[in-house]
C-alpha cells in the first residue's frame, strides 16, 4: 500500500512541469515519508545540475556554433522550409494600450455626462456593462499574451 502511494507521488513529481509546485496530497505525503522527500529533493538537485551545465560551452564550443550541427540545420532547413515560413510576430502592446485608455475615457466621460444629465435609472446597467467589458479586456490581453506574461513572470520554486 504504501509503495503504491510512493511511487504515485514520485511519478506524479516526474510528470509535473519544471517549477510547478507538488500538489498538496503529496508534499503532505513527502512530510511523512524521508524516502520520497529526499528523492524528490534528489531529483530537483540533478535537473538543476543539468540545466547549469547544458548552459555552459561543451569542450569550448557553443552548440550552435558546432559545424556538425549547423549543417544538420541547414539541412533540416532545406528539407523542410526556411523559418520564414510561419513569421512570429512581435507583440505590440500599442493597441491594448490605447483600447485600454479609451475604455476608460468612455467610463469617466460617461460619468459626467450621465451625472450632468440625470440618468441616475441607467447608471447601475451601464456600470455594470463597462465592468463586463474591462473583465473581458483584461482577459483577452492575459489570453492573447500569455507566451510574454510566462516568460516575464518568475515562478517561485518550491522548497
């Protein structure tokens, strides 16, 4: 039974993403048993280990200088297409920005306006309506822009 449960938490940490947290059945499981918590705590030591050396130079040579692999590139590259074939695009955030800004110009020019004018029944309706459309904003810009929100935002790692 219980080499069941450990060897569920094991490959459950296997399976998770670099940085994500153990779920909380099994740290609280990694807190009672010395022998999965010590090797999970092994695990995150050797991939550490590997990612430090995968950044340095292998025998003085970078791996994208190596010649052997840029023929294999350029010939994967003729094979298959050049890289221009799909263009990344750059993101821009001079749209969202001023989207951003008139959204909020129309919720503060509304607000006079309708004060000035006495439109006290439709205020609640509209506000509400402006609401939904900031909430839909925002999630649009988080969803349309995750790549640069994952890779700006530093995770914590677990201890």
């Amino acid at each position: 039974m219980k080499k069941d449960i450990c060897t569920a938490v094991i490959e459950g940490f296997s399976a998770s993403d670099k940085h994500e947290s153990v779920p909380f059945l099994s740290a609280v499981h990694c807190l009672k048993c010395k022998k999965c918590r010590n090797l999970i705590k092994t695990l995150r030591t050797a991939e550490n280990t590997a990612r430090i050396a995968a950044k340095k130079s292998l025998f003085g040579i970078r791996a994208a200088d190596d010649p052997i692999i840029v023929r294999i590139m350029a010939h994967i590259e003729s094979a298959y297409g050049s890289k221009h074939e799909y263009p990344v695009h750059a993101i821009s955030f001079t749209r969202w920005i001023s989207a951003g800004c008139i959204l909020i110009a129309a919720i503060v020019l509304f607000g006079l306006f309708s004060a000035a004018a006495g439109i006290r029944q439709m205020q609640l309706l509209l506000y509400l309506c402006f609401s939904l459309f900031i909430t839909g904003y925002c999630a649009f810009f988080v969803g349309s822009n995750l790549s640069f929100f994952i890779k700006k935002i530093r995770t914590i790692r677990p201890v």
